[in-house]
C-alpha cells in the first residue's frame, strides 16, 4: 500500500508521522505532500529520510492507495479531485465535507461502518470536540436514547495548530520579561486567560465551533439529538477538556453509566473522588484513550447525567482518528 500525507509541516500532519509508526500501519511507501514553503523539507519515517513534495495538480496521486489530508479546508477542496482521480481514498482533517451528503462522517468507536459508503472517496474526520463528546455519548446511547446534550468545552492552544501553541508558550516568556505579548492566533492574548470564543460568530450568537458539534453528532450517531454548546480556548497547550450534561429518555444511574463507560471502547473510566482521581489535560496529553470522570446525576433533571472528558486533540482529536479509520478499512478490506 502507497499512502500520502498532505499537510505534513502542521501540527496534526507531523502527529501523523507519529501514530502511523508507533501503530505499525501497513504500508510499502509514505509519500509525504505540502505547500511550496515546506516543500524540500525532510522528515524521518521508520528511520528512512522522506523529502516533502510541492502539492500541485499533476498526476503524483496516480499510484497512492491512501490519503491523509490535513492542509485545511481551502487546500481540501481546491485539491479534492487531483488526490482522488485515480481511486486513492482521502480521509480529510478540515471542515471542507464534513456536512457533504456524499462524504461520510467517521468516528471508528460510533459510526466505522459509515466509511464504506464513500462516494466521493472522500471521508470525513470530525471536529475535535465533536470526536471526544460522542466517543463518550455513545457509550450511554447504548443504554437509553441521548435527546439533549448541553456541552461547555475547555479547548486547549494545540486546537489552534503549532503556530498557536509556539504563540501561547512564548507569551508566558514575553510577559515574565515585562514585554507585551505577541497576539496573531487568538482573538486575545491567552496566557493567564480564558476567551469564550473559538472560530468565528454566526447570526443566531453561536460560533462556527459550537455549531459543528450540534450538526456534527446528529450526522455520526444518525440521531436527533439537539447540542447546545459553549466552547472556550482556555491556557492550555494540549488536550481539550469538556464538562457536559445529557438529558436521556430514561433515568440512567450513576452506576449504570459508570459500567458503560468502563466497557466502551476507546474511553478509559478514571473516578475516585476520594483520592481527588479525575482526568487532566496535563496527564492526558500525548495519550490515546477518551478519559472520563466527574459522573453525577444531574440535579436539575431527574432524567439526567453530567460528566467531564479530557482528551489529546491532536491525536484522538484528530491524527489518531484518522488512522483508526484507516485501520478499519483495511481490516475491513474496503481501501
């Protein structure tokens, strides 16, 4: 198998790099694409020296099998046809198809089936914050129907990209120096701050980020249930966190929801209020796994549930996610 990634400079394109060696994905060939700026530039995959190539409209996809896109939307569709002329399938990190009737939308632990309908070749990888809510979601959907899902998100540097988190460290050292901090990458500075505000507002007073994780979780669990959500970028540098409350059709007690997420895949159970055990962005960081803890009943809602989640951005939330989908295809023998 010839496999491509697109994007390789960025933050999720070198976390790609990673999670593809560390989880020995077959292939015969990498073959690594970006912008005019990073082409040249050399990168080390299973020990072997991998020179990045220009990404242009030419035939260079004719004989690549897979495709991992991480170049942001714009590139995702100006590029959509040249990576897929010849049959490669392209499992996409951007928001271009994420709402594309003809592109599913995959999060291997909910919807891995959906992958194989891909008329376009193309597959969707979700928003981060959606990715991490609805690997928990899922695990108590199994047990009784999710109607409504109030979600605050503590979104970490990392969801902002590698220029974002250099931006975030370098004010720490820019404001113990006495000087301003640079600010480019967020709408404020962000050190020793929270900005209620990730991505950009539309006109019903929700971001463009909040209003992914409402469309985006009915089109993975096939469901209609409504998401209110609030996303914040919080002093973080990587791993999101979300504190959310779930309205189901019947009560689901603690203990119930507790067994649930014990079992489900790619969620790890980490609860022990005594001993103060709860995930953290600075534990969880670097790690696969959907953490989950603080499960209580909500007290405003007899059929309700609150809990938190911490959870990697940058690999589940988005390299890692990719790949488990390729891992599936491939399983599956559907590439």
């Amino acid at each position: 198998m010839k496999v491509a990634i697109v994007g390789t400079s960025g933050a999720v394109g070198q976390e790609f790099l990673r999670v593809l060696a560390e989880r020995r994905f077959p292939m015969d060939e990498l073959v690594l694409f970006g912008s005019s700026r990073s082409a040249g530039t050399s990168y080390t995959f299973r020990g072997k020296q991998i020179t990045v190539k220009e990404l242009k409209h030419n035939d260079d996809f004719k004989d690549i099998d897979l495709v991992f896109a991480s170049a942001g939307a714009g590139t995702s569709k100006e590029f959509a046809e040249t990576m897929t002329k010849y049959g490669a399938v392209v499992i996409d990190n951007s928001s271009a198809f994420r709402m594309d009737e003809e592109v599913p939308l995959v999060v291997p632990e909910v919807n891995a089936a959906d992958a194989k309908i891909r008329p376009r070749n193309i597959i969707a990888n979700p928003n981060c914050t959606t990715i991490q809510m609805v690997v928990a979601l899922k695990a108590i959907e199994n047990l009784s129907h999710i109607k409504r899902v109030h979600v605050s998100t503590y979104q970490a540097a990392s969801g902002a990209g590698a220029s974002a988190m250099a931006e975030f460290e370098h004010q720490y050292e820019q404001l113990i120096n006495g000087e301003e901090p640079t600010v480019s990458k967020f709408a404020y500075q962000l050190a020793y701050n929270v900005i209620p505000q990730v991505d950009v507002f539309l006109e019903n007073g929700y971001t463009k980020e909040e209003m992914k994780m409402y469309n985006e979780t009915r089109k993975i669990m096939h469901s209609d249930v409504v998401v209110s959500a609030t996303c914040v970028r919080v002093p973080v540098l990587r791993a999101h966190s979300e504190s959310t409350w779930i309205e189901t059709e019947r009560p689901v007690s603690v203990e119930e929801a507790k067994n649930a997420f014990a079992k489900a895949e790619g969620v790890i159970l980490q609860q022990n209020d005594a001993a103060k055990e709860y995930p953290m962005p600075l534990f969880v960081a670097g790690k696969n796994p959907v953490y989950v803890g603080r499960i209580r009943k909500d007290l405003a809602n007899p059929n309700g549930l609150t809990f938190w989640t911490v959870s990697d951005q940058i690999r589940k939330g988005a390299a890692l996610n990719a790949v488990q989908i390729a891992e599936y295809l491939v399983k599956e023998k559907a590439l």
